[in-house]
C-alpha cells in the first residue's frame, strides 16, 4: 500500500488501481489539492484497508485481476462497516450498460479513462462534501434522537411527580368541602349566621375551583399523552352527563340551558367530549349574561363534520379578544370575572386529537358561540 500527503485537508481518499502509473497520476493530482491519499494495487487490500481504516471516498478500478470493482464493491455495500463508503467507478469501459452495472453494485459515480483533471476533482470534491454532510447530518440525528429520549424520560417522570401531587391535594380539598358542607349545616340560627354563610361559600367555590384545576391539569396530561379509539358517540348521553356536573353552577347563577332532543352522531372519545361540554357550559354559564341563558346545538357541516356548539346571552366578545381565547394558557379576562386559562387550551388540544376543530363566533352586544367539530358518522 502507498500513503502519500501528510497533511489531510479535504479528504481521505483511497485509490484502487492495479496500473501502477494510473495510481501515480491520480494520487499525486488529489495530494496536490489537498487529500490525504492512500493507493493500494488490488482488490483484496481494498477490503482489508477499508475495514481497518475506513476512507471517505474510494476510487476504485473496474478491470483488475483476481478480483474485479465490481466485486470489490458489492463485498464493500454487503458489511455494514463499510456499506456507507461512498464508491467511484474508473474505467477505460465506456459502454451504457457497464455504467448500469457500476450503479446497480452501488457506486455513487463513474469516471471514464483517460482522466480529465477537471472532472476527476469535481468529482471527488462532490462526493466528499456529500459524505461529511450525511455524516454530520447523522450526528445530528444521534444528537436529537439523544435529546429525545431524555426529554420523554423527564417527561415520564414529571407526568408521575404531577399525578402524586395532584391527587394527594385533591383529598384536602375535598376534605375541606365536606367541612363547609358541615358549617352551613350547623350555623342556622347562630348570632353569626349571616357572616358565616358568607366565608362558607367563599370557602366552598374557592376549594372547587381548587378541584376543578387539579382535574384539567390531570386531563391536559393524558390528552398529551394517550391515544384513545375513537367510536360512534351518544351525544345526548354525554351532554347529560355534563350537565349533571354542572348542577351546583347552574343553581348557584340561576342559568337556563335549552338543549335539543335529537344529536347528529359524531365520531370521538366520550370522556374527552363531555370535557369540551363542561369547559364551554362552566364558560357560559360564569361569563354568560346574567342570569345566564345557554342553548346547545349542533349543525351538519358540508365538510363532513358536526359542529356542536353553545350559544351564550353574554354581552360578546371584541375581536381582538377572540383571537386570544384559544392560546396555551391564556389567562382570561373578562368584564366581571378572570378564567384560569387552562380550559380552553385543553378543549383545543382535545378536538386536534380527534381530528376536530374548535372555534368561536362573537360580536360585542351579540353573545358568543363557542363551537368544536368532529367527523360525522354516516
């Protein structure tokens, strides 16, 4: 084997070439624009170098005794040691299919004898600039796909922190619900009713609303991270299911809710649906007019999807103010009351999931109507 150039400054370029004055000639051309340059006379040392000592580029001859290019390079492409190696082709064969067969082994160019200088170095320049990119480029996958998979182990770990101390708040708290539920009880009658019952029901909407952000931070978790089967759904069950749980909000603001008989059918997951309901109906129903009147409905899109909707008396929105409710935790401020922000941006992750929209029509004076969409089942 002949190594020739001390000084590598684009490349480590190994030549293959039985003639000996071919091999003198390239190698001193490449040397003299700066490749390290390594030239062995057959095929057999080609193997053994480039496992050893992998070049960036080969130029490998076709025609050679023992052991052809061709062979050499199918035995290159077939060891994943040496597979990447970029292969060039020299040849005094100039016929189409010798040049078909060169790239069907897996050569990446082919260089016709007598050399040109010109094209020879252009090639070369070529394909050694496309391998440091590809190399580079796999670093940086490396680098990524290492980055990922410790951002999902934190993840996984702070999801299980978040789940620990999420419900080990939420039994204080609805400790403390039973408390009040207990206060209210017995104050009747006392001097202090009056004063009681007022730090009661402060005591008892700040804990829900304690419970209720426990329970969307819960549920933004697991939208984030599950994948659910989607199916067919019972619309007027789910909406029922909704309201149920929105009873003590209807009774504490004197709300009216006007909901349809018959639902077209939708395809989601239940659970994730009632949640849009109870964000979009809790909605209404605190920022709604006053008292709140809240109708529900759904209409038939022609793209193929139910748009449901919730349609509130409120004094309706500015547009600029629209454009901002749907935000990853956007804290909301209206004329009389400030949301948590988390609801609507869970709503919005949840219709993405099941390949819904979500969306909202509002004019000053006019109410709002907060929609979300979801395929129709035909």
């Amino acid at each position: 084997m002949t190594t020739l150039s001390p000084r590598p400054q684009k490349g480590n370029v190994l030549i293959v070439d039985d003639t000996l004055p071919n091999l003198r000639v390239l190698a001193k051309m490449l040397i003299e624009h700066g490749y390290l340059v390594r030239g062995i006379p057959n095929g057999e040392m080609a193997l053994s170098v480039s496992l050893s000592e992998p070049p960036d580029l080969i130029l490998l001859d076709i025609m050679m005794p023992n052991m052809d290019g061709y062979d050499v390079c199918r035995q290159l492409k077939a060891d994943p040691r040496t597979r990447e190696i970029p292969v060039i082709f020299m040849s005094a064969l100039d016929e189409a299919m010798d040049k078909v067969k060169a790239f069907a082994v897996g050569g990446v160019d082919y260089i016709t004898k007598p050399f040109q200088v010109e094209e020879v170095l252009a090639r070369v320049e070529t394909h050694i600039t496309l391998q440091a990119l590809r190399r580079r480029l796999e670093q940086q996958v490396q680098a990524l796909q290492a980055a990922n998979a410790a951002l999902q182990e934190s993840n996984a770990e702070l999801d299980a922190f978040a789940h620990t101390v999420a419900h080990d708040l939420k039994n204080p708290i609805g400790n403390l619900l039973l408390s009040v539920n207990i206060l209210e009880d017995s104050i009747a009658g006392t001097p202090q009713e009056k004063e009681l019952r007022e730090i009661a029901q402060w005591l008892d909407a700040s804990a829900r609303k304690a419970l209720n952000i426990i329970d969307e931070l819960l549920l933004l978790a697991s939208v984030r991270r599950e994948d659910v089967q989607r199916e067919p759904l019972d619309m007027a069950c789910i909406v029922q299911q909704a309201c149920k749980r929105l009873e003590w909000m209807v009774k504490q603001y004197n709300g009216v809710l006007v909901i349809p008989d018959t639902w077209p059918v939708a395809a989601g997951y239940g659970p994730w649906v009632e949640e849009i309901w109870v964000n979009y109906l809790s909605n209404g129903l605190k920022y709604g007019g006053q008292p709140p009147h809240l109708e529900l409905g759904a209409t038939v899109q022609a793209d193929g999807t139910v748009q449901f909707w919730v349609q509130d008396n409120g004094a309706g929105l500015p547009p600029e103010q629209v454009e901002k409710l749907f935000t990853e935790f956007t804290r909301l401020e209206r004329v009389h009351a400030a949301g948590h922000g988390l609801g609507l941006s869970i709503v919005k992750r949840i219709a993405a999931k099941l390949d819904g929209k979500v969306g909202v029509s509002s004019a000053p004076g006019q109410g709002s109507r907060f929609w979300f969409s979801l395929p129709i089942v035909t």
